[in-house]
C-alpha cells in the first residue's frame, strides 16, 4: 500500500483501507491480508454476501470446531474458515452490514463455559 491510504471502515480485529494513489484495497483480518482492486473488492463483497452462514452452521453442527463457515480461494488447496462472529465482522468491514456496538451480546456469544458451582 501507498502512503496515501486512508482506512474506509475497521473493527475490533481489522480494518479496510483504499490507496488513493494506486486505487487498491487492502482487507487486514486477524492474520489474513486481502489486496484487491476495485472489481476484485465488489466481488469478494457479492460473495461474502450471499454466503449461506445457516447451512454451514447447520452442515457442521455436530464438530467440535468453533470456525465452521468455508471461504474458498483460487487455490483448490486453500479454504479460510471462519466463525459466524468473524462473517459478521467480516460483513461490517465490508461494509454490507451496520456496526451497531451499543448492542448487547446474548450467553451463547460469550465463548467461555459456564459452570454452575
């Protein structure tokens, strides 16, 4: 990235940035980093969008694993997984969904068990 970006829209772990020099994108989150041009941002956009995150979840119910929805690359060996708080973030950097941080978050959001003494 050029020294003239500036950061279009970032939450608590990423953060979208345009070069206005050069006119790239550049999507940092957690430890993935995505350049793209114009096109290739509207389509990642149009893809995550129509992700179905309710067959994933319900495709991968029964694991144990906390990042059950795929994100494929051009790499036929490469899949990203992610969770469904990280696609939500994900959709809010993207700027496909509204950041509302006064919400409140519900038990099943809290990943950490719970015993009762």
């Amino acid at each position: 990235m050029c020294q003239n970006s500036r950061i279009i829209s970032s939450v608590k772990n990423g953060e979208l940035v345009v070069c206005d020099g050069c006119k790239n994108y550049a999507l940092t989150y957690n430890n993935v980093y995505f350049q793209f041009d114009k096109h290739q941002l509207l389509e990642f956009r149009k893809y995550i969008a129509n992700i179905d995150v309710a067959y994933w979840l319900e495709y991968y119910a029964h694991t144990t694993k906390q990042r059950k929805i795929p994100v494929t690359t051009l790499h036929q060996n490469l899949v990203l997984v992610f969770s469904l708080e990280e696609i939500e973030e994900l959709k809010i950097l993207l700027l496909l969904k509204e950041n509302s941080n006064n919400e409140f978050i519900s038990l099943e959001q809290i990943n950490y068990p719970f015993i009762l003494n």
